[in-house]
C-alpha cells in the first residue's frame, strides 16, 4: 500500500496496478506544515479520506491515530470514516500527545485501554467489512516480547489484523508474524527504526499488507527542492522538464477530457 498524500498520487497509483492505497497521518500532518504529534482533528483526517475515496475505486486505509480521544470518541472517529467510504483503519496504543512510531519519547497505554478502543471500533462499524487494525508501538518502548503480548490481547478484543510498528531487524518481522497468528501489516518507511525488506520477503513471512507512507511524498519533496533550487539558481527551470508531468499527462490525470466531453454532452 503506497502513501498517497493526495488525490492525484492515489489515481497514479490506481493506473499502475497497486490493489490499495494508505493515508498516512504523517503525510497529511506535514502537508499541513505541521509534524506528526497528534494535531490534527479527526474531521481533517476524514475530509482527506473522502476526497481520496472519490477519486478512486481503490480500498483506502486511513491512519487513526489514538482514535482520537477514549473508547466513546472511537466510536465517532470510525463512524466518521465509514462514512468517508475508506476500508479500513488502524488505531495505535500510544498516550496523547502521540509521537511518530520511529522516534524515541513515546508513551503507551495500558493494553486493557486500548483492548476498550478496539472493542468501541468493532463495535461501532455498520459495514461489517471495515477493517479495524490494531498498532502497538510497544517494541519501541518496551520490548519485542510486549508487542507480541498486547496484540494477542488486541486480537482477543476483536482486532482485524495487527500492526507492529517498528521492528528493527528482519528476524523479529519472521518472529513477530510466526507468534501472532493473525493478518499482520508491515511497515517500510525509510529512515526509521525498521530496515527496508523487500515486499516478496515479507509476504514469505506472512505479512499480508504492506505501507510505504512517506515514499512518494519524501520523493516529491525532494524534486520541488531540486526544482526551486534551479531556478534561483539558473533563472529557469529548462534543466528540469524531463523529471515534470507534461500538460497533457497532468491533464490526463486530472480527466480534462472526461469534464469537457460531458460539458458538451450536456449543452447539445
């Protein structure tokens, strides 16, 4: 599942055949200039969602955060999805203010607290299909033998699948999955904790899903800067055309075409 960060990077991944797509909370939060904290509301999570779920058939999981707030706030934050038309959703066992999973300073609840939250999303889903992933951060502030303990305890509290962030070597992403019997997601963003494991890998060892959350936006990031810097620097920007969307391509992706097509259909 690539990050997309916005509505045209999620058609582009639709074009190219990736079967699901992740709205990564880091990537909306530092979209919004803001770093990965817990700032912002679930209704900016939810109105980002939504766009992106109009503009592609592909299934969207959305980071969740904390679910925003105890059990009872759960069961709005997942209401508030389902209605956005995502897929599925992936709440942590971090304490408030939460932090990114690969840093240290973290803070975790007690397992019986978020084994509530999971219990309130269940729950609180009218489409039987949502998918509710737990995330425990425990073997970044614990240990690998906690992690697996808690997600047998949010497994046993109704958990979909589990989300073990930040493991650290490729044996304790075999371990982990080999221990807890259960869809496991993997998560491969760059400069963190967790080496970088190629996808056939991981499927061997059973992971069922896997996040690249800040690929393409680290990736976009860094050819603005590029691009910026070549134009203060040289007055222009003919050196980077060849790494720029044409019109027509910018054009194909925003369907011009389709809106023109139907104008004309409807004025006769």
């Amino acid at each position: 599942m690539p990050g997309v960060f916005d509505v045209l990077v999620a058609r582009m991944a639709e074009r190219m055949g990736f079967s699901a797509i992740y709205l990564s909370g880091a990537a909306l939060s530092a979209s919004t200039g803001l770093p990965d904290l817990g700032l912002l509301s679930v209704t900016e999570f939810v109105e980002r969602a939504r766009a992106i779920t109009q503009a592609t058939a592909l299934p969207l999981l959305c980071d969740a955060d904390t679910g925003f707030g105890e059990a009872l706030n759960v069961e709005r934050t997942v209401r508030l999805f389902e209605s956005a038309g995502v897929a599925g959703i992936h709440l942590e066992d971090q304490e408030l203010p939460k932090r990114c999973g690969h840093l240290s300073g973290k803070h975790l609840i007690e397992p019986e607290a978020m084994a509530s939250k999971i219990r309130a999303a269940v729950a609180a889903r009218r489409d039987r299909d949502l998918v509710v992933i737990a995330r425990t951060d425990a073997r970044g502030v614990t240990c690998f033998d906690d992690a697996v303990r808690r997600a047998q305890i949010y497994l046993a509290a109704g958990a979909d699948a589990i989300f073990p962030e930040a493991m650290e070597t490729a044996e304790e992403f075999a371990a982990f999955a080999r221990q807890v019997k259960a869809p496991s997601l993997a998560n491969m963003t760059e400069f963190g904790r967790s080496p970088i494991l190629d996808f056939n890998d991981l499927a061997t060892m059973g992971y069922r899903m896997v996040l690249y959350p800040l690929s393409a936006y680290r990736s976009a990031l860094k050819a603005a800067q590029i691009t910026l810097a070549n134009i203060k620097e040289h007055g222009h920007q003919r050196d980077r055309l060849e790494q720029m969307l044409t019109r027509s391509e910018l054009y194909d992706l925003l369907q011009y075409k389709d809106f023109e097509e139907r104008d004309r259909k409807y004025f006769g």
